[in-house]
C-alpha cells in the first residue's frame, strides 16, 4: 500500500463502525454484460414489422423467441416444435426478421442466375433454372431478406446482436460468419502468385 492509501483507510477506519475496509465481492454468473434486453429485441422487432410486411403472423413473443433461436444456434425445426408451427414458418420468420443463414444460400443453382431473373416469373425462372416454382420462391425470399439487410446496413441485425450480450459469441461457435461479399469479389483471383 502506498502512503496516501494507508491514509485514506485509517480515516476510513476511524469514521466507520466497519471492522474491514473490503468489501466482499460477488461476481454475477453467465454473460460478461450482464442480462439482454427483452424490451430492446421487442422494440427492434416492431421498427422491423412498420417498415416491412412479415409473411408470418407470428406474434411477438414467438418472433423473439425465433430471435434468441437463431442466436443460440437452434434449428428452424426445434424452434417449430417449441412454438407448435411448421419449419417453414419458422424460416420465414427468421427471413422476416434479417436473420440469414450460411445454409439458406445452399440453392441447386448459382444464385447469381436467380438475381438475373429477378424481372421474370416464378414459373419462367423456375423452367430456367430447371427447379421446382417453391424453389423459386424460398430462394426469391432469402434474395429479398439479404437486398432488406443490406439496404439498411444490417441495422436490425446488429441492434438484436446488441440486445443479446453474447450473440456475437454464440454465432461464432454455431454457425459460420455472414457473408460480407468478399467471396464474390475475390472469386477466381490467383492468390499464390510470386513475383
């Protein structure tokens, strides 16, 4: 201890009726950040429902419950059991809400070739593609979810990856990163090249 401390708690010593200067400490078990902010994932949610239709009429105590899910690295199927809807509303919540997974792009098709038809109908772009026309569509709305996304620069997903302390944490050991479009602008580029 330096002088000045030492100084500081014998004055504390002799003012307080307290027999120690420490104070026990307790560390509060879980997130380093504390709890998350319910009232901020629900806020988020309806900004989300006044600027974009949902195509789910889910409420929103099951549309933050799709939230957490998907930032705890649940399937769309555990989530549909959970909440006693189908898998396929569950992942068109999930799109509703920008939440986009790595497997959501795993179309049998370059999705390049599905933006090129974005003009065209879904029977036209399905007969191109050689798919079914509910092909079409789910990949349709993943395109629409990432366009939503990128239009507002990932805002809502960041602002739910805010109100849930370790989001950030718990995607990274459960699912691969969101694509940046990196890929796409490096594809085919010679990356061992010597000079």
């Amino acid at each position: 201890m330096d002088e000045q401390t030492e100084e500081l708690r014998d004055i504390f010593m002799e003012v307080s009726d307290e027999g120690t200067v420490t104070e026990s400490q307790e560390a509060d078990r879980g997130s380093l950040t504390g709890g998350d902010d319910a009232d901020r994932i629900a806020a988020v949610i309806d900004q989300m429902r006044e600027r974009y239709e949902f195509a789910t009429d889910l409420d929103a105590d099951a549309l933050e419950t799709v939230v957490r899910g998907y930032f705890d690295g649940r399937t769309d199927s555990d989530l549909a059991a959970d909440l006693d809807v189908s898998r396929d509303t569950v992942a068109r919540a999930r799109l509703d809400l920008h939440l986009i997974r790595d497997r959501d792009r795993e179309a049998p098709f370059d999705l390049d070739s599905l933006r090129d038809l974005a003009d065209a109908s879904t029977a036209e772009a399905a007969t191109e593609l050689g798919v079914s026309d509910s092909t079409v569509r789910r990949y349709r709305r993943v395109l629409d979810a990432e366009a939503e996304s990128r239009r507002v620069s990932k805002r809502f997903y960041s602002a739910f990856t805010d109100a849930i302390p370790d989001a950030d944490l718990s995607e990274a050991m459960t699912q691969e990163a969101v694509e940046d479009g990196l890929d796409d602008a490096t594809d085919g580029m010679e990356t061992n090249v010597s000079f």
